[in-house]
C-alpha cells in the first residue's frame, strides 16, 4: 500500500498542491511554520476522514476560502484508486472513490491506512484520558468499519439523549422517551465496548515484544483496558443512574469516560508500576514509540500489507537508541518524514528517494545533495 499522489487545493496554508512521492523514504523539509505538517495531515485526511490534530473540517480550509479539496492517488494490490474528499464550510464532507460519490464513511474508510506519529504522540501515556481514546478509535476506525458504524451512532445518540436530559426538567413526559433511547443507545455501547477489548487484546500481543525491544530486555509492557462500564453491565447501569442523570442533566456513564493504562514490569524483580502516574518520562516515551511501533504490525496483521508511515520532526526528539530501533522498522515501508534540515539526515542509515522543500505554502521537488 502507498501513496503516488497528492493533490491539494485550499487546504490549510496550500492554494494549489501537486506532489508525487516515490514508494520508499520521502523527506519533506523547510523551516516551522511553512506547511510540512500539513502535507501529512492532508494523507491523514484521506486515511481516516479525520485529522490527527482534531481539527473541525471548516479549521482545514484555507483563510478567506469556503471550501477544501484533498486528491489521493494510491496503489494497493498492483491496482491504483483514486480517493477525493472535499471539505466544505458548515457542510458535511464528500467522499469519493475512483469519481463515484460514497455515501458512508465505513465504505471509504480502510482503502488507504496511515499511521501518523508526532511529537504529541510521546505524551500518550501521561496525558489526559481524551487522547488515549482518540488513538484507539482513530486506529479502529481504520481497521473495522463496524466500530466507526457503533462508534457514530453511540455518539450521536450520546448527544441527543444528553439533550433530552437538559429538557427533561421542562417536559416531564419526555421520561417514557428516554427510557426506549436507552435501550437503543445500549446495544451501541456494548458493541463499541466490545470491539475496544478486542483491540486491546490484539495490541497486547504485539506490544510486549516490541516495548521488551527497546528496552533491551529490561522490562515489559502491558495495556489494561479501564471501561467505565463492562458491557453486560451497560443496560442495567443506565437504568439505574437514569434519575441521577435527568438532575445532572448529561450521562454519567458509557465508552465516552473509558481509560487505558499502561503497566510495566522490571524484568529483574517482577516489580509493576502505572507509567501514566509513576514512569519517568524515558519509560513514557519508550511505550508511546512501542505503541506506534505496534500500530504499524496491528496494520500489517489486519490488512496483510504495509501502512503508510508519517513522521513528523519525530526523530529530533528520540535519542539515538530509539531512533535506531525506529529506523529499523521502517524497512520496505512507505515512509514520508518531515524535519527542519535535511541535513540532520545525511548521516542516517537509510536511503533517501525523494527530497521535498516547503517554502511559505509552495513544496518544490529538489535533487538530493
């Protein structure tokens, strides 16, 4: 799987994009603020329909522009496919596939998978909770298409029932409502709780050897998952805290509260300790590399062939040791890096196949030096 082409147009700070890109290491370079992230996030995009940063669709557009068009041309299978999605202000987004409209982002979704590691993404052990579910759904919703089905509707009947609780007060006879939208939002919730296990279970399997890797044998990792609530609990709860609900006016329990947390254990003394409240920030970032390492094999085991690999300025802020094990990886993987010299690659072990300067929203094709 990889990307020949992108093609954008009033994408962030982008009026008119067209890049190719060779199917082996690509380097996008230039100094900050200039648009070399925007480039990945752009793939991104057409990976998952998300950003990684989080981004609204309207945030994306271009200043003063009402609308956004993101072109990939991508390769999987020895056949080639063309994925378009255009972003419109206030709109829901338009997905194409080959020029034929998709109706669902499920049949969208898994044509193209991308795993996108930022500095940001070293804080996913130690940061708040929001950030480890957002890695899991991003990640789910590349790899099953009925988690994003589950996921969407959960979350859309989370924001109307949350509704109804808030007019509640004003319209008792909204009660009888919410009780037959619970028992709806219920079979959601556990499929989505379920799926969320088996990822975890999943993970685990590819995670320890990997984090065992890079510490040399020192210690090892495991994910625990934190549901908020187990999904043969789900139906029983939310009855139970409906009362408590309608004067808290918002829903007290479900996937939305859900946790993750990473344990590990010294090899030498079988000691364990929570990295997320007790790991210095070596370990911490050791397990967000093991995590995105792993997420490159999960892609691997589902789809049967490689993700692409955006890596934006991460190997400034790895020390050698996990740069190495990072670079090893890469292997015969489709790998676009940014940084803000190049130069800080010449000595690295890897062959460069195309080089790429961003300059104030224009990207030029340069020869390599």
């Amino acid at each position: 799987m990889i990307i020949k082409k992108l093609e954008l147009k009033d994408f962030r700070n982008y009026e008119n994009l067209e890049l190719e890109f060779s199917r082996g290491t690509n380097i996008i370079y230039g100094d900050n603020a200039q648009g070399k992230t925007n480039i990945l996030e752009a793939i991104f995009m057409s990976a998952t329909t998300k950003s990684h940063k989080g981004s609204r669709d309207k945030e994306v557009i271009r200043f003063g522009q009402t609308a956004a068009h993101i072109r990939s041309i991508i390769e999987r299978d020895g056949a080639e496919y063309k994925l378009d999605m255009q972003l419109d202000a206030g709109r829901n987004k338009a997905l194409a596939l080959d020029g034929q409209r998709i109706r669902k982002a499920a049949d969208y979704l898994g044509r193209l998978n991308a795993v996108f590691f930022s500095p940001e993404d070293l804080g996913i052990v130690k940061n708040g909770p929001s950030e480890r579910r957002r890695f899991i759904d991003l990640e789910l919703c590349q790899l099953d298409g009925t988690y994003l089905y589950n996921l969407a509707r959960y979350n859309r009947m989370l924001q109307q029932r949350n509704k109804m609780l808030r007019d509640i007060y004003e319209h008792p006879d909204y009660k009888p409502l919410l009780e037959v939208q619970d028992d709806q939002m219920t079979d959601y919730a556990c499929k989505v709780i379920e799926l969320r296990e088996s990822f975890i279970r999943d993970l685990n399997e590819i995670i320890g050897p990997v984090h065992n890797k890079l510490t040399g044998g020192r210690e090892e990792l495991r994910i625990y998952y934190e549901p908020n609530c187990r999904a043969d609990e789900y139906g029983s709860r939310l009855n139970a805290v409906r009362d408590r609900d309608m004067l808290l006016k918002q829903t007290s329990i479900g996937p939305q509260k859900d946790d993750f947390s990473f344990i590990v254990k010294n090899v030498s003394d079988s000691k364990e300790s929570d990295l997320r409240k007790y790991g210095s920030q070596g370990q911490q970032r050791t397990a967000s590399l093991a995590l995105k390492l792993s997420e490159i094999e999960l892609v691997k085991k589902a789809k049967g062939e490689n993700p692409v690999l955006l890596l934006d300025d991460v190997l400034s802020e790895l020390d050698s040791g996990r740069q190495n094990y990072l670079l090893d990886t890469i292997g015969d993987i489709q790998t676009i890096i940014t940084c803000t010299g190049y130069d800080e690659f010449v000595n690295h072990r890897f062959e460069i196949n195309r080089l790429f300067r961003v300059v104030s929203g224009h990207a030029m094709q340069e020869n390599q030096k």
